[in-house]
C-alpha cells in the first residue's frame, strides 16, 4: 500500500509530504483548490507521461516521490527481485521533471526507462477518472471484466495457447498449400537440374586428380624431353651423376687408406648419393615410359573439366561445392515428392488443435455463462441504490463464427442494461444516459475492483452527477472496498466524505502572486467543519455542523 508521498514544484504544490493510512481516506476542499493533484502526482510516480506544463512556474524543476509497503505484496517482491531492484520491505518511486522536456524515473534510487515504472506501477496504484464510464462503451472491456469477475486467467491462457497452435499449424499448412500448387514446376527444374548435377558431381569431387592429370597430358611432349635430358645427366650421359659420383668415392676412398682416415665418413656419403642417383633415374626412367602424348583422352579430359566449371558458374558456387548442391536439391526432392503425406498430417494437425481450442472455448464459455448470470445479478441488485430502482442489468454472449475465432474465446461479451421497470435491455450506447452510465461504472467498478491484486485504489471524482441518498451508498460501497484494500477518493459530496476512515483537506492561498495548495489530516471537529462545509457551503451554521456530524456518526 501506499505510506508516504512527496511532492515539490508541481503545478501549484511548492512542497508537500504526505503520510497515508490503509482503509478509505477522502480528499475534500473548495472548487479550483486543486484536490486532484495529489492523483496527478502519483500518476506522474508510476509512469504516466510528463509535460513541462506541470512543473510550477518559477521553477526549473518537479519532483515526486512514492513510497510503499511491501509486507503484503509477494508478487511486487518477485517483479522487484526479477529486475534486481529489491531493497528491502519498501518501494521508492521517484519522478523528475526538468524544464528542458526530459523526465528520469527511479525505482529504489536505480535509473529506469518510464515503461519499467508503469509496468510497476500497474501492480500497485489503479486510478479510477470521473470519465472512466467511457471504457464502458468499448467491448473489450465487456469481456475483461467478465473474466475479471469468473476469475478465468489460467483458463483464459489455455484457450490462448491452444488458439496459437491452432494458428500456426493452420498457417503451416497454407504454406504446404502453397507449396503443392508450385510443385509441378518446380519438380521438372529440380529434374533438370539433378540430371546435369549427377554428370558432374563425381567429376567435383575428383576435381584436384582431374586437373592434375590434364596439366599432364598437356604437357606430355614437354615432360618426354624433361625426362630424357634428365636420364642423360643421372645415367646416361658422358660422364652422368653417377659415374662422377663413383670416381670421386674411390678418390677419397684412397685418400682415406694412405693418408687422412678422417675422410672416410665421406666416402659412405659419396656411396649413399651415388645410390640415390641411381634410383632418382630409375623413377625418371618409370615416369617416362608411362608418358604418352594422347590428344583424344586430352579432349575427353577437358570436356569434363568444362563441364565441372560450367556448373559451378551456372549456380554460382565453387566447383568443390557442387556435391553439396546435389545433395541439397535431392533432399529437396525428397520432401516435394513427400508433400502428399504431410499434407495429410497438416491437416490432421489443424483439425486437432482446433478440437483442442473448441473444447478449452467450451469449458470457458460455459464458465462465463454462470459468471455472466452472477454478475449480472450482483450489478442489478447495486443499480438499486443508485437512483435506478427496477433497473436490470445483463451479460449477453454473442456466438462468433469459426473465421473470427480468436485467442480470447468464441463469443462477443456484450453489457446491456434497462435503467427503468419493464424497460427491456439494450446496449449501453443506445440507452444509458451520461449520468446512468456513470453511476453504472461505479456500480461495476466496486463488485469487480475488489477481485484485483493491485493494493491501492484511487478514485477521482467518480462520484460526479449524483446526491442524496445515491450518494451515501456510493460512500458505503468506497468504505466496503476500503475494508481490504486502500482507497483514496477525490469528491465533493458530504455524504461520501462522511464514509471515510481518514480526511485531507486541500486548501489553496495566495502569498506574494503566487498560488499555493496545501493538504491537511483533519482532525474529528475540523472534519465536521469541512463535512458542514461541504453541506452548506461558506456559511457554517449550527445545523449544518449538526448535519455534518450526523453524517459523520451514521457512517460508524
């Protein structure tokens, strides 16, 4: 719940700080004192959007600080720890408007975007405008509040998933669709293609050999004469390798025995490469005799390789990825010539998620048609209080058709009413008037507001429109709601304020040209004051203030 909120340089607040109690606590005072500023400040402090029109003029700069108590609030506790912002068992939200347009946002003195503080707020503070009877016109909001009211949130998600599934496998299976309609095309180019890729995949892989061998044979007649003069030097020639290789070992051979044994490491040397010169012509002498020069297998060789690059270059890729483009387009194939069978099992797929679907938006529409006829009685039976005695209120559900099936169910919630005895009932638009329609808001408002989480309620001016005895009940169903969670309500009407567990007074003064507003915990006597006040207008007589504390003593 809210404890405590500052505020500097707001509009006309040049310094508040403001201690509040659980229960019901009203905010009274004269027209244009500005009693909704203490709702303008703490929508600031959950995230609502700032102007520079609202920081005081004279000023460079507007503060606003919110403080809460955690102890009853698990789920605020884990969003905190989620975002590792927690600190304790309160909550600081801080607001900071500069002149210059920017805004900072605060959560436990941690800079955070605005859209992180409105998603907080939203789990601590719900404001209630005096124009909050428009949401009532829209639909949506039919809907929400019956599932808010029948409490169908896990049942709600299971309809949405199955509506997911059943989605995405529908559009699975228009692409299958689509898929089949293209295949016949695309089957005679994948042929096509597969045919000249079979020739030539082999011929990729090989590539390295291939290109090889070619050099080769084009080369043939170049290596034959290579190779003969190299036999000339190793074997054949006067002297070759060898022989010379042979008399310089004898030479240090004899050396070696008659004068320098050192040398004889030499001789072994000389031996060894004499050796190897041999085999070196032996292997030259292999290699030639299997040369030959073949312009035919030459051609054939190049045909092949041709062939290689021009499909390389026909899609694109190198010529040693070919083999993986063959076996990309056969799997391709593969799954064309397969389209059949998972045609049929997209369909089976459709079929059952929508079965899955239709049965969760069965079990959901037969749970909302019970809530819709509680509901509807538990709104009627409060219309009675609210200068609409033998009025009737219903939850129509409409049918929709498989083709606007959605995530939220099958069927349209829609609210009608009959504002007077055997007036039959229509749509909200069509038969309520803005008066009506605001004393039905706050008639929905207290018997589903109390189904929510969210620890503070605020209402500002909700209240608009009516008097009397309408105005009492309205004060009761605030003090009920109070009775569990925190309700902080702007009004003008005594009957309301008398209702309240605790009453601030905002007063405005003027000092130096400047406006200035003030709010005020009042005491019992300057309740009564302001409760006579709000009955009687300036002049305070000792009837009203026996009026005010009549009031003040009927609400307990």
């Amino acid at each position: 719940m809210l404890r405590h909120l500052q505020v500097r340089n707001l509009v006309v607040v040049e310094s508040l700080a403001l201690e509040l109690e659980p229960g019901m606590t009203v905010l009274t005072g004269e027209t244009g004192a500005g009693k909704s500023i203490l709702v303008d400040a703490l929508a600031l402090a959950l995230g609502d959007r700032a102007e520079r029109s609202l920081i005081r003029p004279g000023s460079d700069q507007a503060e606003v600080t919110a403080v809460f108590d955690l102890t009853a609030l698990p789920g605020v506790r884990a969003w905190l720890e989620a975002h590792s912002l927690l600190e304790g068992e309160e909550c600081f939200l801080r607001r900071v408007l500069n002149r210059n347009g920017r805004s900072r946002a605060f959560i436990n003195g941690r800079p955070v975007p605005r859209q992180q503080l409105a998603e907080l707020g939203e789990q601590l503070v719900e404001i209630h405008g005096q124009h909050e009877h428009q949401r009532l016109l829209r639909p949506a909001m039919h809907r929400q509040l019956l599932d808010a009211w029948a409490g169908h949130g896990s049942l709600l998600e299971t309809v949405a998933a199955h509506h997911a599934r059943w989605r995405e496998a529908a559009r699975e299976l228009e692409s299958l669709q689509e898929r089949v309609r293209e295949r016949e095309q695309r089957l005679d180019y994948l042929e096509f293609q597969l045919e000249e890729l079979r020739r030539v995949a082999d011929d990729a892989r090989e590539l390295p050999q291939l290109e090889g061998e070619q050099r080769r044979l084009a080369n043939a007649n170049e290596l034959l004469q290579e190779c003969a003069r190299l036999q000339e030097m190793l074997a054949e020639g006067e002297p070759d390798a060898q022989t010379l290789l042979g008399r310089a070992q004898q030479e240090i051979e004899g050396l070696a025995q008659r004068l320098a044994p050192e040398l004889a490491p030499a001789a072994e040397l000389l031996e060894s490469a004499r050796i190897q010169a041999e085999e070196a012509a032996a292997l030259v002498r292999e290699f030639a005799t299997g040369l030959e020069p073949d312009p035919e297998a030459l051609e054939a060789l190049d045909r092949r390789l041709a062939r290689v690059h021009d499909a390389a270059r026909k899609h694109r890729i190198p010529p040693e990825q070919l083999p993986d483009l063959l076996q990309e387009m056969e799997t391709e194939l593969e799954e064309l010539q397969g389209l059949e069978t998972a045609l049929g099992q997209g369909r089976q797929a459709v079929e059952h998620h929508w079965q899955a679907y239709r049965e969760a938006c069965r079990e959901l529409t037969a749970s909302r048609r019970k809530a819709a006829g509680s509901l509807a009685a538990e709104i009627t039976e409060r219309m009675q209080g609210l200068a609409m005695a033998g009025g009737r209120f219903e939850v129509r559900l409409q049918p929709l058709p498989e083709e606007q099936a959605a995530a939220s169910g099958l069927e349209r919630v829609e609210f009608l009413v009959a504002t007077n005895p055997g007036q039959e009932p229509a749509p909200l638009s069509s038969v309520a008037s803005g008066g009506e329609l605001s004393r039905l808001s706050l008639a929905i408002q207290v018997a589903t507001t109390s189904l929510g989480e969210v620890p503070t309620l605020i209402f500002d001016e909700v209240d608009v429109g009516i008097g009397g005895a309408v105005a009492e009940t309205v004060g009761r169903s605030l003090r009920e709601l109070g009775a569990s969670r925190q309700v902080l309500c702007v009004t003008h009407l005594a009957q309301v304020a008398a209702q309240a567990d605790h009453h601030l007074q905002v007063t405005k003064s003027r000092h130096k040209g400047a406006v200035r507003t003030r709010i005020t915990p009042l005491s019992r006597e300057e309740r009564i004051r302001e409760i006579a006040r709000m009955v009687g207008g300036r002049r305070i007589t000792r009837q009203t203030l026996a009026h005010a504390e009549e009031l003040i003593q009927a609400a307990g």
